[in-house]
C-alpha cells in the first residue's frame, strides 16, 4: 500500500495493472475494487489489515472481474458491498454467464488467472447506489457518485478530500476500454466530473498511474472528438474502418468503440 493522501492508500495489482484504494477514517475503512480471484483478495485483505484493523466496507467501481470478483473474501469478513444497480443486475442475472465468457476471452494470455477466475463464487454488492450515496467512516465521509455511462453502465466514482478513485472511466496505462462501453455518454459522463476534480487533485485510475485533473481533461477531448466521428461517420454511412483511421485512439481500439457507438445509435445498445 502507497499512502497517496492522508488516510488514503492505493495497492497496485500487477495482474493486469489493477488499483485498489483503501480510505481510512476512524471507524471503518473502505477498500475500492476487490481484485480478480480469491486468491488475490486476500492477499489485498492481508495488506489492507497491515494498514489497519477497522471493520471495512468495500464497493465496486463497476461489474468487470478484476473490480469484483474479490468480493466474496470481503463480505466473509462481514463488510458491506457498495455498486450501482446496474452493476448489482449485472452480476446477479448473468455473473455465470459473465464469469464463463471472461474465462475464455483470457485464457490464451492469462491461464494461470483464468484456472482461479473458474474457482470464484461471483457476489453481488448488496448495497445500491442509483445516483449518490455516502459512506460515513467516522470523522471522514466518502461520496460514491454516479455521473453516467462511460466505460459500463454502472460506473461509480469514489470521492474523498485529496483524492479521486475513477475506476476505468479513466485509463493510464492503455487506451480506454470500450467492449461493454457507451462512447456517446463517455464525454457527457467525464464532463460531469471534471468540475468536482481541484487542479492539485489526484485520480486514480482503474488501470495505472495515477493522474491529475490535466490528463482526465485531455481524455475528456480524446473521447469527445470520437464522438462526433463516430455520429458523423453513422450519419454518412461510413464503414468502422474509414471511421477507425480518424480516431485520437488505437486502430484496433477504435473498432470496437465505433462498432459499439453505432450500435448506440441505432438501438442495439
């Protein structure tokens, strides 16, 4: 654990650069993303009772399993889980299906982590948020916000004085990631936050190092500018391909985003 701000603490997991932040007050301390397997839980667990030993809550920034599927480690030691509802549906309708299909997209590159993915019971959060809530820790209250749509239907952002954990609505160590994403809301959602971020403010990533509010604005303009080619490019007809070349992202990257924004446009997502 970095200690990045007073009571403030990131844990950054190799395993696919995944950061976790723990938020310490003077009751109870909350551990933002609960990390890919059992096994990786609680090895956060153990580093996160090294800081301290207060009861804990926990809360997803969304329903991707390198942000949840830690989850069941924490409820067993009797912390309440925070999400948005969609991330909540999400997990509890299709968490099977979710964790079979997961499991084969990564195990020709991450076999070792797939064979202990199959293992881990998926758990919802059993506390929703639908647009804000709060945690009181004692002395020190965190804010989970929902500002829209971006990287998944239900992504939260975690606020406390100092401190910024964005989860994947922002990306440092690669480009945004867009397979269950809405990159006509992404630009509005950003556009939401960026007026709570102070200038001195640090965000963390879901992926990464961490930034300041200069780099979130620049992914603002990034994400901006692709909406606008992928309505043009809808408009015209356009094939993803021709659309792809004009993006501020990676060829391979924009493919996706635009395939996922035309299906926005025309009602298949």
């Amino acid at each position: 654990m970095k200690e990045i701000a007073w009571g403030v603490y990131v844990f950054r997991q190799p395993v696919l650069d995944v950061n976790v932040g723990l938020i310490v007050g003077d009751e109870a301390a909350l551990v933002v993303d609960t990390l890919s397997t059992d096994a990786q839980a609680a090895e956060l667990l153990a580093t996160v009772r090294r800081v301290t030993s207060l009861p804990l809550h926990a809360v997803n920034t969304h329903h991707h399993f390198d942000h949840t599927f830690g989850n069941a480690v924490f409820a067993a030691q009797g912390a309440p889980i925070w999400g948005h509802e969609e991330t909540v549906a999400l997990l509890r309708t299709r968490g099977a299906a979710l964790k079979e299909q997961w499991c084969a997209e990564w195990a020709a590159t991450e076999p070792s982590l797939v064979a202990e993915m199959a293992l881990v019971t998926v758990r919802p959060p059993d506390r929703t948020v639908h647009r804000e809530s709060t945690v009181d820790l004692g002395g020190r209250v965190v804010e989970l916000r929902h500002y829209g749509r971006g990287h998944s239907a239900g992504d939260l952002v975690v606020l406390v004085a100092d401190a910024v954990f964005a989860g994947d609505l922002i990306e440092e160590s690669g480009p945004p990631q867009f397979e269950d994403a809405f990159p006509l809301d992404w630009p509005d959602t950003l556009a939401g936050l960026l007026p709570r971020l102070a200038e001195t403010a640090l965000v963390v990533p879901g992926h990464g190092a961490i930034v300041d509010k200069a780099f979130v604005h620049e992914q603002h303009e990034q994400l901006t500018a692709l909406d606008w080619l992928i309505r043009d490019g809808e408009a015209d007809g356009q094939p993803i391909e021709r659309v792809a070349k004009k993006s501020p992202f990676d060829f391979d990257t924009s493919l996706v985003a635009i395939r996922r924004g035309y299906d926005q446009l025309t009602g298949k997502a």
